[in-house]
C-alpha cells in the first residue's frame, strides 16, 4: 500500500484520481483549499484523509507519491484570481517539490496544453516551445504552469528528485461544478435547460476532448513509469466548439439556440495533442469516445441540476 498525496484532490480530475487509487488499495491523502474544488468530491473511506490546506504554504507529510493537480483550471476561474494563480502554480509547485526533496518522494506535475499558447505548430508535440502571450488575460494560468515546468527541471537536474510532468489537454467528465465554465459543462447545462449555448466568437476554434476515467489511468501510467516527460496526454479527436455545441443539442435533443458572442483574448485558435510520445512510452492511449463520454457527462449534469 503507497501513501499518496494529490493536492488538488477534491476538484474535478482530482476526485477521480482519488477515487482510482483508493480502489487500487492504497492510502490517498487529499489536500486541498477548495478554491476550485467541491466539499461533495470529498471521500469518505478509511483509507482516505482530506487536509484543507493552501499549497502557497509549505506543508510537511511523509508521503511515497505526490501529484500536484491543485491550481484552478477553467478559464472562468483563473480570470477571478490572477495573481493567486501565478502563485498557486508557482510557489505551491516549490512547496510540493521542496516536499518530494525532504521525504525522497516522487512526484508527478499536472501541466497543460496552455503552455504551447496559441499554437503555431498543429497538432502540438512535447518538443514545440509555443507561442504564449506573457501580458495578457491568460497568462496567469500559462505563464505560472511553464515556470511550475522550470522548477520540474531544474530540481530533477540539482537535486535529481523523480519528477514527472504531464500536459493535460482539454478534460471533461462527471464531477465538474455546475459554475465551472468550461466548454463541455456550460454546453450541457444550456442544453439540459433549453437555454442559449454561448459561443464565444465564431465557433471554428478547435478543441481536442479527453474522457477524465482516459486521462487519470494515463497520470497513474505517467507515475509508475521511468519518464520525467513532458507528455501530452489527451485524446486527438478534434472537433470545432460548434461541431461540439451541435453535437450536444442533438444527444440531449434539446431546444436550444446558438447564441455567438465576444471571442475570449488570446483564445487559442486550435488544439490537437500529438500523443505517440504517450502510445510509445506509456502505451497509453484513450478508450472512451467522444459520444460515449459526452453520454456519461450529461447524465451527471441531469442529476446537478
Ligand atoms: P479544478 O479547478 O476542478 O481542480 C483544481 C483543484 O485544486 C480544486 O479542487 C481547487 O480547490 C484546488 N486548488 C486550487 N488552488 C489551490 C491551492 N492554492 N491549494 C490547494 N488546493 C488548491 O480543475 P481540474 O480540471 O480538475 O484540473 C486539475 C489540474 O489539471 C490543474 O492543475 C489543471 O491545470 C490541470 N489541467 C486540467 C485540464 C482539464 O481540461 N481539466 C487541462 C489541462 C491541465
Ligand atoms: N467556449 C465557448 N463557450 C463557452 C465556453 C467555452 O465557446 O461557454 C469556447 C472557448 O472560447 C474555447 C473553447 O470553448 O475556445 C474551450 O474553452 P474552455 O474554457 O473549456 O477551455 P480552454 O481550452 O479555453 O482552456
């Protein structure tokens, strides 16, 4: 049985990825400030232990594995605490790997397809350095998850802790908050509601959409791995967001509109992860289709609201 920590645990990746290595049997403690997150993802399981705790501050648990998923992720969100989230990304990555150095654990960082920016290159491979606006809205989120990879690097080259890093594409499942704002959420309420689904400028911006249960058996693949990474991890089904809005009204056969408004800035014009690096080195890649997952996530959300 390995003593795990997942700092981000009670939000929506996170939930799952508790919940996953519960199942294996092993010892999961959650620590989370429920900035993001949700009281009702908290476990109740005797192997399982929730901490409240801000990773902006250091922190001090003998753990065998940490995975760092605690930084808000849905654009909606970051934009409410920009500098919080620089510094969640920032120092709460210090913290963790300053942990990982104490106790000798290894530690995997959850980073993201945002640090290729608005990509030059299509589909993004782990090799592309990308194109991220260093001033604008979204560069809280970006900006801090590239400096959480320099620290990644330079503490496996210094201190020669076992670190791994993932960037996770675009995710959506069960367990996302109602208010959470991303595409796949705001999509299937605005269905399940009749009400206007909103695209945020003309819908031809593409998005390539990974099943969560997909995506957690690749971060638990990742750390029991010999890779530092980085590895794309998502699904390179790509879609634009209006396929995706009409592809929403129909399963669910809602009455809703298409309602178009303002693009969002620096919103990235198309995403596809590249993921042989994930099929080669992991041989992992994803299981669950689009239709098949969007099934799943709508019939969480008709019970959310
Ligand atoms: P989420 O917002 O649902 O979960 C983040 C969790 O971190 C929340 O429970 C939140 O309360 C917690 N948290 C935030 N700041 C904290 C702090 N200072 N201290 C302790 N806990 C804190 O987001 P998610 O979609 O589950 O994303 C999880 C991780 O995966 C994030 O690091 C995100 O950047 C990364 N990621 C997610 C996606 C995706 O599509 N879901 C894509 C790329 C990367
Ligand atoms: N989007 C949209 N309407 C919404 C939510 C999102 O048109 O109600 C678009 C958004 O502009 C972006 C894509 O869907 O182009 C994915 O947005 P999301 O916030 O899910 O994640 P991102 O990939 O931007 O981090």
């Amino acid at each position: 049985m390995k003593k795990i920590l997942i700092a981000g645990g009670a939000g929506f990746i996170g939930s799952h990825l508790c919940k996953k290595l519960l199942n294996d049997g092993n010892e999961v403690i959650c620590v989370d400030n429920l900035l993001t997150g949700q009281t009702k993802n908290i476990i109740s399981h005797k192997n399982y232990k929730f901490i409240n705790h801000d990773i902006t501050k250091p922190l001090d648990i003998k753990v065998d594995e940490i995975y760092n998923l605690a930084c808000p992720a849905s654009p909606k969100q970051y934009f409410k605490y920009p500098i919080y989230t620089t510094k969640i990304s920032v120092l709460g990555t210090l913290n963790l790997l300053e942990l990982a150095e104490k106790y000798n654990s290894k530690i995997l960082q959850a980073s993201t397809s945002e640090v290729y920016g608005d990509p030059l290159i299509h589909p993004q491979i782990e090799e592309y350095f990308g194109n991220v606006n260093t001033i604008g809205i979204r560069s809280c989120y970006d900006e801090g998850k590239r400096c959480a990879e320099t620290f990644c690097s330079d503490f496996k080259r210094e201190k020669n802790i076992d670190i791994k890093i993932v960037r996770i594409f675009n995710t959506y499942g069960p367990n996302m908050r109602v208010d959470d704002g991303r595409v796949i959420s705001n999509f299937i309420i605005q269905a399940l509601k009749n009400e206007d689904i909103t695209i945020y400028g003309d819908g031809k911006q593409t998005r390539s959409l990974c099943y969560v249960d997909d995506l957690v058996n690749g971060l638990i693949k990742m750390m029991n791995s010999e890779c530092f990474g980085p590895i794309n991890l998502g699904n390179p089904e790509e879609y634009s967001i209006l396929e995706v809005a009409n592809k929403i009204i129909k399963l669910i056969d809602s009455k809703s509109q298409l309602k178009f408004l303002d693009a969002i800035e620096d919103d990235p014009k198309v995403r596809k992860p590249d993921i042989k690096k994930a099929k080669n080195l992991l041989n992992w890649s994803p299981t669950i289709s689009f239709d098949e997952g969007l099934k799943k996530t709508i019939k969480y959300f008709k019970t959310e609201i």
